[in-house]
C-alpha cells in the first residue's frame, strides 16, 4: 500500500483549473501595481519569476520517481490519478507566470531572461547528475515552501492581496489553492522512493539557500534597474523579511513542522478556509474547472 493512502484526506480533488490572465496591461497602468510600493511589488515579481523553471524541475523529478514506483509495482490507481492532476496543474501555472515574466521584459527588465536561462541550465544538469531520490527531496522541500507561502498570505497576511490588481491577485489566488491541494504528492513519492529524512533534510537546507538568493538577486536587479535600491528601502526590505512581522516569522512554525521526522504536508488542512477567499472571486477572476 503506498505510504500516501494512510494520510490522504478522503474528499480531496485536485482540480485543474484554466485561467488566462493579460498581466501587461495592470503592468503598463501602475509598474507599482502592490500598494504602489516598488519593494512589495517587485518581490513578487521576483518570486513569481523562479516559476516557470521550478515547476519544470519538480514535473521532471516527479515523472522519474514515479517511474520507479511503477517498477517497483507500489503505484496505486488514486495516487497515479494525484499525480497527473499534479503535473497539469504545475504546467498551467508555469504558462501563466511564463505570460507575467515576459511582460515584466516587455517592460524593460530583459535581464529576467537570462535569470531564466541560469535556471534552465541547473535544471538540465541536475536531472543528468543528481540523483532522482535527491530530485524529490529538493522538489517535496519546495513544495512544501510554496505551500507555506500561500497560506501565509491567505491566512497569515491577508490583507496584502486585497488591493492587488484582478489579474495579479487572481493568479496568485488561483495558484495557491492548487498548491495546497497538491502538497503532499511530490513528499509521498519522496518517501515511497527513499524516506530518507538526511536526504529530505538536505533537500530542505538547498531549497533555503536556493530560493533566498534566487528570489534576491531577481529582486535586487528589478529595484536596481528602477533605480529604487536605496538605504530607506533595503531597510524597509530587511524588515519586511526578516523583522518581527516578517515573512521569516510568518513561516517558522511551517518550517519547524517540515523539520520533524514525523512531518506530513496533511498534517494540517488549509482547504477550507482558502477556498472561502478562492470561491469569493472565482467568478469574477473566471476561473473555471475544465478536463485536460
């Protein structure tokens, strides 16, 4: 029986859900679109430009390792069903933020670009030279980070979506709630493939140092180019991630729960409460479930 069973919450469904956002035109209007704040802003423009390539990494090192759990005969019908939904959510997500960076370069900021192809580069090598078991430790690490980041902002720090243009905040909306359905599929085919809680740990410590520089350096570049990369807002950056009501503080509990030999993504079920904030723009964002 594979080791997903035991914990699987018995109503889930993991939806795949269509969107098109036009993400130029709130861009065009107000380059500062978050609060007209160019740190706030760019941080997630930042952070949703790591995307597209990551999300290619954890499809490649969850195809891998599912294909040595079929070898291995423990792929059960309901996980093969998971898994699928999995990689089309991923792969939607990474053509919308895919539309979102290019209009970013379409704005100016080419520099993304080569960003992008820094992360393409480490995703090709890494499949050739990194193990698969270590594939799914750092891809179940950095799901359970996205994870995290979506209830933080929807439960955490709600307040900070709200004023956000209709697209930004529909795709991030819409991306959060698939992350937290699909949570525990990359962290079960880790543990039914290795278990081991080294290898997740040092998936864990790589995914730390990993997103803190990639969405640093994005970050840095985007305020640089803008010109907006003083004392008073690298102060007011520091804080933001680092100071008592920081993201950092915001995460650590969620941090300390992946820490534990005995973690589960579905040790906690975020479902309801970020589907009542999902539900309330559904409509209006027309996000709409559809068969692939």
């Amino acid at each position: 029986m594979i080791y997903k069973q035991k914990i699987r919450p018995k109503n889930l469904e993991l939806i795949v859900r269509k969107v098109n956002f036009d993400y130029a035109h709130p861009l065009n209007k107000n380059r500062y679109w978050a609060e007209n704040s160019p740190m706030l802003t760019h941080f997630f423009n930042a952070f949703q430009a790591t995307f597209p390539e990551g999300e290619k990494l954890f499809i490649q090192a969850a195809l891998d390792g599912a294909s040595i759990l079929m070898k291995k005969g423990k792929m059960s019908a309901q996980f093969r069903s998971d898994l699928k939904n999995f990689i089309r959510q991923e792969a939607l997500h990474s053509r919308q933020h895919i539309k979102w960076t290019d209009a970013l370069i379409q704005l100016g900021y080419k520099k993304l670009k080569t960003y992008d192809n820094r992360l393409r580069r480490f995703r090709i090598f890494s499949r050739k030279h990194f193990p698969t078991v270590v594939r799914l430790a750092i891809t179940a690490a950095a799901e359970h980070y996205t994870a995290s980041l979506a209830y933080l902002f929807t439960h955490v720090k709600p307040n900070i979506l709200i004023n956000f243009p209709l697209e930004f905040k529909g795709l991030l909306l819409y991306h959060a709630m698939e992350e937290i359905e699909h949570k525990s599929v990359c962290f079960d085919l880790f543990q039914n493939v290795s278990g081991s809680y080294l290898i997740r740990m040092f998936g864990f410590l790589f995914v730390t140092i990993d997103l803190i520089y990639s969405v640093f350096i994005r970050m840095r570049y985007l305020l640089k180019k803008d010109r907006k990369f003083g004392s008073r807002l690298r102060l007011n950056l520091f804080n933001f991630i680092f100071g008592k009501k920081g993201l950092v503080k915001g995460l650590s509990f969620r941090v300390k729960d992946f820490l534990k030999p005995s973690f589960h993504p579905w040790n906690t079920d975020e479902r309801e409460f970020i589907n009542k904030i999902f539900q309330k723009y559904q409509s209006e964002m027309n996000i709409i479930p559809f068969k692939v």
